[in-house]
C-alpha cells in the first residue's frame, strides 16, 4: 500500500516538473518574441522597409542566405543629398522618454575609403523633433586587429575598439531614457554579449525616429544586414551561437610544394557532435580545388588537418569554417614564390653625421629623410664637395636643408645658408607657388630626361612638389607632382601623400620611365606605400592600390604603418626597402613589374641606445670607391631624430668605441657629496666594452668644485660644472657628451619615496586613456557641512578644452573615488568664455565670507575666480588676472597657487605664484591681493630656469620647512626641483632636486605639478606621474602620492603654538592654502617640549644621502 502511494505521488511529481518545465519554457519563448515589441525584421526582402537616397549606391536582397547588402563605391563630384540608407518603416515610432533597445546583426564584407558604415538610431526630440538625439556608430572593414567600430560621441572625443568587423556580430544599443529638460540621451553598446561602449552621449539632430544603414552624405558603405530588432526597455544581450576562433598552425608557405596545416577552432553554444568543415578559398571567397574536410565538436572546441597540394599556385587563402548554419574565415594564409631570402649587406650604425646641437639651423632639433647625390656621378659647377646630403625637419616651419662632405665618412657640413627651400615660394612678381605650415622630406635624383637635378619634398602632407636645379643650391619651382586623393579610386579618403622618392626604372610593357614609391595615408590612419610612374619626371600616373600594406602579412608587425620607402634592385631582384612604426627597417620584394608583395623581414634592427634608441627609418644607399655600402637614415624617437650615418664593417672597426656615455645617478649634487661616475663604452658593432684596455680620463671645467678620484665624483662647493669623460682604445679617442652638474650647498629637505598611483583615467567612466593632471587636496570635512567624504581632490583634464573635476576620499591616502564618473564640474562655460582650455584648480578657504575661493587657469592666459560653499557647484566670480598685467613680460599665466602668506615690506595678505613664459621659457611670476579679488602682478619673474631645466618650469607651490620658505615647481627633465625664497620675495637660490622621477613606473621618466597637504605629523605631496600627452601605445598621465614622515620641533619659546584647525591665528610665517602647505606642526605641549629637549631630535634626512 505504501508503495503504491509513493510510486503514485512520484508519478504525480513528474507530471507536475514536466508541465512547470513546459509552461516555463514556453513563456520564456514567448516572452523573447514578445521583448521586440517595435521592430523585428529579417532581410529576407525589402518589406515596409525603405531604401532613400540617390547616386550610384544600391541595395540588394539575397534572399537564400536572407541578407541585405547596402553599397555605396563612389562618391559622385556634386555630394549634395547623395546618401544611401536602408531605412525603417515609415511610422516608426520608438518611445518618447522611455528607454528602448535595438539590435542589428551585421558585417562589412569588404573595404571602402573613409571611416566606413553606419548604423544609427534617430529618436525624436521634444520641441517638433526640433531637438532629436541620434545614437551612431562607423563599422571600418578589418580583422581583429585593423577592423574597428567607432562611436560618435556628443560631448567629446569618439570612441573605438578594434574588432574583426568581417564577420557576423550582433550590436546592440541600449538607449536610455530622454531627459524631458534637455533632450539628452546616452547610449550603451554591446557587441555580442560584449559591453564596449557605455554611457556615449548622442548627438544632436532633428527630425523624427529612424533606423538606417548605410552612409550619409560623403561616406562610402559596404554593409551586410540580417536582421534589425528593437524593444522597449533596455534589453541586454545574452551569449550568443558563434564560431568565436579559428587559428591556423602556419599562415604562409611557399609554392610549389605540399603543405598541411592543422585548424583548430572554438565555438559557443554549439551542441557536441556537431559536425563542422572547413573549406579553403580564396580571396574572394570562392572554394578551392575541393580542399576541404570535417571534423566534430566537442566541448565547443574543434580540430582537422587541410592538405594543400603542391600544385596550388601563390595568392592569398582563407580556411572558411561552417558549423550550424554559421560561418567564419580565418586569418590570411598565403602562398608565395619560393624564393631565396635576400642577403644585404650588414649594417653598422657609426654616428649622427652632425650632433644636434652643433646645427646652425636647427628650428625644431628633429632631422628626418636623408637624401643623397654623388656629383662624380653627375657633375656641377663649382662643387661645394663631392657629395650633397639633402634632409629636412618634419615640425613646422620646417624647411629642405644641406650638408655636404669630401667622403661618405664624412665629415659632414652644414650649409651656412639653410634652408635652401623654406615652407613659402613666391614667383617674380611676389605672388605665392605655395604658403604652407612646412615642407619636408626631401629627395634629390638626377633626372635624363631634362639633363637637371630634380627634388620631390612634401608640403602640406597632402601634396608632393618638385623643384630643379643644375647647382644642388639654388632651385626652380616645378609645381605639384601628386596629391593624396590622386591615389584613391573613389577620388577621396586619402590623407597625406609624403615622403615620396624617385627612380629611374621601366616597368615592362607600360613606357615609364620613372617610378615614384609614396606614402599614403588614409581616414583610418594606416599608412601604405603607394607608387605613380611617369615618362617625364613631372607628369605622374598615380595606382591606385596600394604596393605594400602592413597588414597584408600576418607574420609581419608594422604597428599600422609602412614608410620611407627606396625601392632598389639587388642581385637581379626588386626591392622596397621601407621602415615601420616598430622602428626597425623592413625589405619587401616587390618584383620588377611592381605586382608582387613578399615581406622578407627586418633588414636592420635599430639598437635600443645610441643613435637609434629604438627607432630607424626613411633609409639611403650609396657604394662608396672601395666597394663599401653606406647607409644613412633617420634614427631616434619621431620628431626627436637625426641624421645617422651606417656601413659595412670589417672585423677590425667592429672594435673601434663608437660612443662613450656619462651618467650619475643623481641630477644635482651637494656640497661635500660623493657619486660612482657610471662610463659605458659602445662599440660600433653594438657591444659593450669591458673597459680593460680602455682608459678614461675625466674633463672637469673647474676642479675646485668637482674633482674625480679612484673612481668617484666629489661635489667640493656649490657651483655650476661641465663634466666629461673621454675613452682612448688603440690610440682612437672618444669623448661622451658634456654634462652640465649643478652643485647647491647641503640643506635638511624632507625625502619622499617613490609614489604610487591613485587615480588614474581607466577609474573615469568613457575617459578611459584620457590624461589627467594638477591634484590639489583640501580637508572638506573642515569646511563644508556635509561633504561626500572626509578630503576633496581636485584635478585637470589635459585636452583642448580641458576642465576641472572632483575624487573623494576619507583619508589623504585614499582611497580616491571619482565625483560623478568624472565629470568635470568647472568647465570654460563657467565664465561664458569658450575659448581655450580650464585647468589647474588652486583651492583656498576665505574665512572672511565663509566659503571657498576656487582660483583656476583659462586659455594659459588669465586667471578666475569662482566660489562655492559645497566645493562641487561653483558661481563664476571674475578675471583676476590678464596678460595685460605683465606689460609684456610674460606671455602665459596659468598652473597657479594662492596661499595666505605676507611678503615682508608689501603689505598684502594673499600671495599667488603663476607660470609665466617669457621667449618661449616657461618661468615663475607672482602676484599679491588683500582680499583675493583683485590682484598686483610683479611683472619680473620670480625665478627663471637653469640649465638642468632644459628651458622650462611650471607649477610652482610654496613650502614652508623648519620655518623656512621654499618654492617648489617641476622642470622640463621630469623632476620635482626646490628653491629658497626670502621674506621679501627679492632673493632665492636653487637647493636641487625635492622629487626625482623614477624612469619606470609611476612615473615614467616624469613628475610634475606638486601639491602639498600636511596633516598628522606627516607631509603628503600629489603630483601628476607621467606624460600629459599620452594616449595609444604611450601612457596617459596619471595622479600619484607619497609621503614623509616630520621631525617634531619644538617651538620657539617666544611663539605661541599654533592650532592648525584654529582659524583665528595669524602668522606671516604660516601661509595657508586651505589645507594645501606644509607647515612645520606646532602641535607640542610643553611636556613634550621637554622631553624633546632632554632627549634630542632625530636628524632630518640631508640631501647627500640620497
């Protein structure tokens, strides 16, 4: 009976599980169904979906596999209206304020000039759609490495992500509600189930809803569609079916012999024992020969071998694998000639051919793109030497310059009338052949046709010229040669058509000949090489695509960019020889009909020290008499590099020094210091001599201040020094570079350690990269009623508009939180002003009217003034400062401090120190105020730089150190420096160095904009770690922090103590910043006096002994 019972409630439980399990399932399904309760289209076919625009674009229907393709190839010479959209039903009608989804499965299947296609979402606005919102994203066709998907972002920078944009995706936006006031809607996009994009804001356009896909007016498209949904609410994308990897276990092999590689894939979502093939097809997309095979999946992971015979011929594959109805290709393979690897000749890099500071023009201390003739070759008149090297600064003004030498070892001469091209021409009646920011990359090639010597430079990047001469020195305008777009099929997308050089070579069956290898450059910022030829030297036929890519290879990594291409032939064979942003320069065969693209590699590795420091391009070639080959070529970081000479070595030169290397580890020494001298020989194949048979003999200018001894420097009294040191190996001398040493006399300075990161961009919601800068801390809980945490950190955004925001904390340490994602809370709208950038927040509490004076920087050219009472929402108050102030002697005034401190004899009560600029060198000026409002600027400068500066100093702070004053401001090396100032302001000297930057992280080599607060007996300094021009591959600027510990002091017994929480002291030697200077604490009762007395104090730290 029991069991019966059990066995019939058993039975009851299943029924009751399988009917739940049903139901739920079932609503589950209708509940998906149901979630696209505005628009759930596939493209099957057209429907009540539009298609508008004209021109040559179309939309076309495929519907076997059940997508659209929207493509638009050219752009017509009149643009006007000429968009193409797919476009939503015409009685769309998406939610006024509410928020809603819409997803479209999509992918580009091939490439178009210019940013890409669009997909974008237009809501409605509130006054007659007068004020709408679009929601808009660019798909740019690539890999997972060169495709990308770009979001249009309204209230700043755009924002992207590198996707493989090729294949089949799922994007999503999830729009959020309107605000009613505004109008404004922010936007999140998932790619996949992948959240890329959040909060974007969406711009501004009128006119009612819609969906489109396609491209707007100027733009090129080619877009796949498979379906379009969109849903009320904000509807977040679940894992998805996906063919998610394919990797290949080669991706090249060259023809003519049997190849089997091994494909192994990953999937999501597919069920195991699904089988899945994979195909080899070609670059179209097309099967080839039947290679194919299966395989089956696993725990959604999968493996097969593809035989490729030997009877395949050179071209580029993919390995197409299709699982479940889904499909996805892998990376390029390629199959090419077989071919020998090319042997050059080695290349040794000897030396700059002049040093950067010996140049007589030298407008922007960066040379770049050699160029050299042989006048034995083709003679002139009068030849200044035998052979003329042409190169050119790339920074504006720029301007083609000349050096000339007896030999290719040189010695090099600069020409004492440089430039001979500058970035302006005019004609004999005064008229202008160009006017442009510069002109650069020079080359120089004897041209048969006219008998003249011909020069291709750039300037603007956009457009080639040519010159002509029959001197090398005086030249003839030619005019332009080629233009960007002149490379583009479409007529435009191309950005910059530079860098070009010029042979003589005839391509079989064409009548060239001259060829022109150029580099361009497109929207997406990939530059390629391209090549023209011509009969003549001056009429050129642009092709257009491109010779050599740096993605065409999988292998090769260009970092996005080829340049500085020489094409030559060698050994019978056709070569450019270009560089790329790796720094190194690369050999890629190009045949000589200009129709093959093999990469064969690196043909030199650039030395990570001298002259290259990792980065070598835009190479030259010449054989000298001997049968020796040179080469010269722009080595050194972009826009710092020079003229580097390099050639075949024998064994014997190998062992010569090529270059000798001073260093201390110290950037100023004290009196009474000692430092190791740190010597390091290079020799000229790249090693490090032991310096055995080496001697070294050290130049100091002034022995009675440094004097070197047993291998040490010592530091006798404070005063200015030139150290070097020269190196004699088989009686060949080199000696290092000068090093200027700044000597200051031993002062007890405070420490600090090497900081650490406390906020940085990647914490600051859609800023991620952004560069931030210029902390300044107050204690809020002593000042405002309910403050967000215990301390507020101000701080900058570096970027053309700048602004001011707001971190958190509840202890100095931290940790810091960002107010509001990071939105800046002073902006240039404060003041109504909207030109220039606001930064450099400079917080002071006024106890007159109980509130807090914010003083900030506007434009690097003024000072305001505004106030809050909560430290988060300010009022705008006035300009307090002008350039007019400084009659002239300053042109910049920003990265200010405001404190309470009186200058003896002045009468004031508030003293700010200012960034000033006079001739280009950043300085410190002041100012003094009774009151805060209005202010009396001393026109000469406070302190200027010094040599070890290297031109510049900013930010300047008071610091106030065993009852001492000190002013503290950072420098153009990257370091924190330190400088006594007197009562009255009129006599200061430079102590040294507070805070050396340490080269790795935080700091990267720079601190700057310190900030300090003092609280507890220990002294916090804030500071800006990093360069504030980061972004890509180079790190953005981040905030740091460190700390020291203080000797507690007793005070002096005439002194009443100070409370620093007691507003009603006053002091001339206590200057306050809110909570910003560092005062010596005066907090010792008289026991502790005492105490102290009896039994000393521990020693500061003295300078020497760092």
């Amino acid at each position: 009976m029991k069991k019966s019972i059990f066995k019939r409630a058993s039975i009851l439980s299943l029924v009751i599980m399988i009917f739940f399990n049903f139901t739920h399932v079932y609503a589950y399904n209708i509940g998906q169904q149901d979630v696209w309760n505005i628009i759930n289209k596939n493209m099957l076919n057209l429907g009540d979906w539009r298609t508008i625009g004209a021109g040559d674009g179309k939309v076309e229907f495929n519907q076997e596999e059940g997508v659209a393709n929207i493509s638009k190839s050219t752009l017509a010479e009149d643009e006007k209206g000429k968009y193409l959209w797919l476009a939503s039903p015409t009685k769309l009608d998406l939610p006024d304020n509410g928020a809603f989804t819409v997803k479209v499965e999509a992918r580009v299947p091939a490439d178009v000039t210019g940013i890409g296609s669009e997909i974008s979402i237009r809501a409605k606005g509130i006054d007659n759609n007068e004020n709408g919102r679009i929601a808009k994203i660019f798909l740019t066709y690539g890999d997972k490495n060169t495709g990308k998907v770009t979001a249009i972002n309204g209230n700043g920078d755009d924002l992207t992500v590198n996707i493989d944009t090729s294949i089949w995706h799922e994007y999503t936006f999830l729009v959020g509600e309107r605000d009613k006031t505004t109008g404004d809607r922010d936007f999140t996009l998932y790619i996949d189930n992948n959240k890329v994009f959040e909060n974007v804001s969406a711009k501004k356009m009128k006119d009612g809803d819609l969906i489109r896909l396609g491209a707007d007016v100027g733009n090129l498209c080619n877009l796949d569609v498979k379906s379009v949904k969109a849903g009320t609410g904000l509807i977040e994308p679940e894992e998805r079916k996906e063919i998610s990897e394919i990797l290949l276990s080669s991706y090249n092999h060259k023809e003519g012999k049997e190849e089997t590689i091994n494909t192994s894939i990953k999937t999501n979502l597919i069920d195991d024992g699904t089988v899945f093939e994979a195909i080899l097809v070609d670059s179209k997309n097309v099967p080839v020969n039947g290679i194919r095979n299966t395989g089956t999946i696993m725990n959604n992971k999968g493996e097969v071998d593809l035989t490729l015979p030997a009877s395949l011929s050179k071209g580029k594959y993919y390995v197409q694998v299709k699982a479940d109805g889904l499909s996805r290709n892998s990376d390029l393979y390629t199959i090419s000639e077989n071919l020998e690897a090319p042997v050059f000749p080695k290349f040794y890099s000897v030396d700059e051919i002049i040093e950067m500071e010996d140049y007589k023009y030298n407008p922007t201390e960066e040379f770049n793109f050699p160029s050299i003739v042989d006048t034995k070759v083709h003679p002139i008149k009068n030849p200044i030497d035998r052979y003329y090297m042409f190169y050119a600064p790339h920074d504006a003004p720029a301007g083609i310059c000349l050096a000339t030498a007896p030999t290719l070892d040189g010695p090099w001469t600069e020409y004492e009338s440089n430039p001979i091209i500058s970035k302006s021409w005019k004609d004999e009646s005064g008229k202008y052949y160009y006017n442009v920011s510069h002109v650069s990359s020079p080359d120089v090639m004897w041209n048969s046709t006219y008998n003249k010597y011909f020069m291709y430079f750039h300037g603007e990047n956009t457009v080639t010229r040519y010159a002509t001469s029959d001197d090398l020195v005086n030249w003839t305008y030619g005019g332009e040669a080629v233009k960007a777009n002149d490379f583009s099929p479409t007529g435009t997308g191309l950005t910059e058509a530079s860098y070009a050089r010029v042979v003589e070579h005839e391509i079989p069956g064409l009548g060239n000949k001259y060829i022109m290898t150029i580099m361009v450059n497109n929207k997406a910022n990939m530059r390629k090489i391209y090549y023209a030829h011509s009969k003549d030297g001056i009429n050129w036929t642009a092709v257009k695509e491109p010779l050599v890519s740096p993605d065409s290879d999988p292998n090769m990594n260009y970092a996005n960019n080829v340049s500085g291409a020489y094409f030559m032939e060698w050994e019978g064979r056709y070569y450019v020889i270009c560089h790329g942003s790796t720094g190194n320069i690369y050999s890629v065969e190009v045949g000589e009909s200009l129709d093959k693209e093999i990469h064969w590699g690196v043909m030199y590795d650039s030395s990570d020290d001298f002259p290259d420091y990792t980065r070598a391009g835009a190479p030259v070639f010449m054989k000298d008499d001997n049968g020796v080959w040179h080469m010269f070529y722009e080595g050194g970081k972009r826009l710092h590099a020079n003229i580097i000479h390099a050639k075949e070595l024998s064994d014997e030169e190998k062992k010569e020094i090529k270059y000798v290397s001073l260093k201390i580890n110290k950037p100023s020494l004290v009196a009474g210091e000692t430092v190791k001298a740190q010597v390091e020989v290079l020799l000229k194949d790249n090693s490090i001599s032991d310096l055995k048979n080496v001697e070294l003999k050290f130049n100091s200018s002034n022995e009675n201040l440094l004097k070197y001894e047993n291998g040490n420097l010592i530091a006798l009294a404070p005063g200015t020094v030139e150290l070097s040191v020269t190196a004699t190996y088989s009686n060949k001398s080199v000696t290092s570079d000068v090093l200027t040493i700044e000597i200051f006399e031993d002062v007890d300075l405070p420490e600090f350690e090497t900081g650490e990161i406390i906020l940085d961009s990647d914490e600051l919601t859609g800023r991620t990269g952004t560069n931030i800068e210029l902390p300044s801390v107050i204690k809020a809980e002593k000042y405002f009623e309910e403050p967000i945490d215990k301390y507020y950190m101000y701080f900058s955004y570096a970027s053309q508009s700048g602004g001011i925001a707001l971190a958190t904390a509840p202890s100095p340490e931290g940790p810091w939180t960002p107010y509001n994602n990071g939105e800046p809370i002073i902006t240039r709208s404060l003041s109504g002003d909207l030109s220039g950038e606001v930064t450099g927040a400079a917080p002071i509490w006024n106890k007159m009217t109980n509130e807090l004076n914010m003083y900030y920087s506007h434009a690097k050219n003024s000072v305001m003034l505004a106030t809050s009472k909560d430290g988060i929402n300010f009022k705008f108050e006035k300009k307090v400062i002008d350039l007019s102030d400084f009659n002239g002697k300053s042109s910049q005034a920003y990265q200010v401090s405001v404190y309470e401190n009186e200058i003896a004899n002045n009468g004031n009560k508030y003293t700010m120190l200012i960034t000033g600029n006079k001739g280009g060198k950043r300085q410190v000026n002041y100012a003094t105020s009774n009151d805060g409002l209005d202010w009396e600027v001393n026109e000469e400068a406070l302190i200027t730089p010094i040599d070890k500066d290297k031109g510049n100093i900013a930010s300047p702070r008071l610091m106030i150190w065993d009852n001492k004053k000190y002013i503290v401001f950072h420098n153009s090396k990257g370091d924190i420096e330190i400088q006594s100032i007197s009562d009255d302001f009129k006599t200061s000297k430079r102590i040294g160095t507070l805070y050396d930057s340490v080269i790795e992280e935080p700091d990267l080599n720079r601190s700057a904009d310190a900030w300090f607060y003092e609280e507890d007996n220990t002294l916090h300094m804030y500071y800006t770690a990093g360069a504030n021009n980061g972004g890509g591959s180079k790190p953005s600027s981040r905030i740091a922090h460190t700390s020291v510990k203080m000797d507690e002091k007793p005070t002096d017994p005439d002194v009443k103590p100070i409370d620093p929480d007691d507003e009603s002291n006053e002091n001339v030697d206590t200057p306050k910043t809110g909570d910003t200077v560092s005062t010596l604490p005066y907090v010792l009762s008289m026991f502790a006096g005492f105490v102290i007395l009896f039994l000393g104090r521990k020693k500061p730290i003295s300078l020497k002994d760092k």
